[in-house]
C-alpha cells in the first residue's frame, strides 16, 4: 500500500473516521510477513510476525485492506508462540469490508459513484476469509463486497460470467508461472470489460496491481480502484 497504491489506504482510513472510528496508524508497522513465508522462508518471517504483534496488540482492532494479509495474520501466526497477545491480535485483525458489516454493522454509507463497476472477488477474501459464497456450491449466493457497493449511490454493478475466477495473480505465482498467470489475467479482464465495466474494483489490491499491470501494456480502456476508495467516494 505504502509504495504502490497509497490512495486506497487513505481511503479506507477516511472511511472509517467518517464512520466514527477512532483510528490511529502506527507508523513503525512493517509488512506481516506474507511474501517470505509463500516463498517457502516462512522461518525468516518470524521477526515480521513478532513486529507486526508489537506494533497492534494495544488496538480494539487491526483493519486492513487487504484479504491476503488478513488471511495470513488469521491463520499462518501459528510459527509464533501463541501468547495471549498473539491471540488477541490474531482474533481480531479484520478485512476492512467484514468491519464495516459486522462490527460496526452499517447499514448505509454516504457514498456516491455514478459508474459501472465490475467486482473481483479476490481468493483469499472469498475462500480463505468467507466474504462470500463460492459460485461452486448450491446455496443461496451472498458477498460483504456486493453488499456494500449496493449502499453506493449511482453505482452499477456489472454481472460478469465468472464472477469469483481467480485472477492469477497468486503472489509467487505470477512469479513462478508468468504465462499461465498473464493468461487468468487476461480472461478476467475480458469478462469485466466485455460487461462495460469501467472500473475494477476488489479489496485485494494486488489483485488490481496484476490486472493493472496487463491493462496497461494492452492498453485496455478500464480502470482499477480498490474498494475503499469507491465507498469513501462523493461524486455525483
């Protein structure tokens, strides 16, 4: 967030003032160690997991925009000793869109976005963190992300053929099998620009930075806008 999209943490820091949140940002936080530990170094990660206890255990609670490192911090801390601290923190580090709907548990937003909005449902916010139901099973669809971007005045939600695909991305992946990642990006992109889509959203902003990424060496007319940004938007 920090390097490449700073606009969607503000965003989300905004929101959640607006919201009536008394938010503080530590500016020591460091990154929690995801990136070693999908390289297969997770023993090299322990001194961001320890970090990233020190620096949140004193909250209420940890949001974050982003499913992956909300997943991680859930469920791959296990390395550390599991003191009442790590537990805590573990417990309670949230994804910004499950926050909003089920801790302060909204039921509008003053948000206003007059555009057509193709959705990407990242993997680990969909299966890792239950954001929403899987397209695969057979019971009633329901999405924390759909939910909110309704609260969104003039917001048009485009229904896209695939709607829960994975991009590709995959951290290392994308690293490790470029061709196939490159190809799941492109298939995605067709699908929410096939729908006239004009933004992609998600609440995985790495997500968007792969799909970013192609967009922009085809030159595709769409753009990528991290979640937070569209629900702390006034534009109409």
């Amino acid at each position: 967030m920090d390097q490449f999209y700073p606009e969607a943490a503000i965003a989300t820091y905004k929101l959640l003032l607006k919201l009536g949140c008394q938010v503080e940002y530590p500016e020591g936080q460091t990154c929690c160690g995801q990136p070693l530990a999908n390289a297969g170094n997770e023993l090299a990660s322990k001194a961001s997991y320890a970090h990233f206890i020190e620096m949140f255990e004193k909250y209420d609670y940890i949001v974050a925009p982003s499913g992956s490192c909300v997943y991680h911090v859930r469920h791959h801390f296990d390395l550390l000793e599991q003191t009442e601290s790590v537990k805590k923190v573990r417990a309670v580090t949230l994804d910004l869109c499950e926050f909003l709907l089920d801790v302060l548990k909204i039921k509008s937003l003053p948000a206003k976005y007059p555009h057509k909005v193709g959705l990407h449902q990242s993997c680990h916010g969909l299966r890792g963190l239950h954001l929403g139901t899987s397209s695969e099973l057979a019971v009633k669809p329901t999405s924390k992300l759909h939910e909110l971007l309704g609260m969104v005045e003039g917001l048009t939600l485009v229904e896209l053929d695939r709607k829960d695909e994975c991009c590709g991305f995959g951290g290392t992946f994308s690293v490790k099998e470029p061709d196939i990642s490159v190809k799941m990006g492109k298939d995605r992109i067709r699908d929410h620009f096939s729908k006239g889509a004009e933004i992609i959203t998600s609440g995985d902003m790495s997500c968007l930075m792969h799909l970013e990424g192609i967009i922009s060496r085809q030159k595709i007319p769409i753009k990528v806008m991290h979640i937070a940004e569209i629900l702390n938007a006034d534009e109409l």
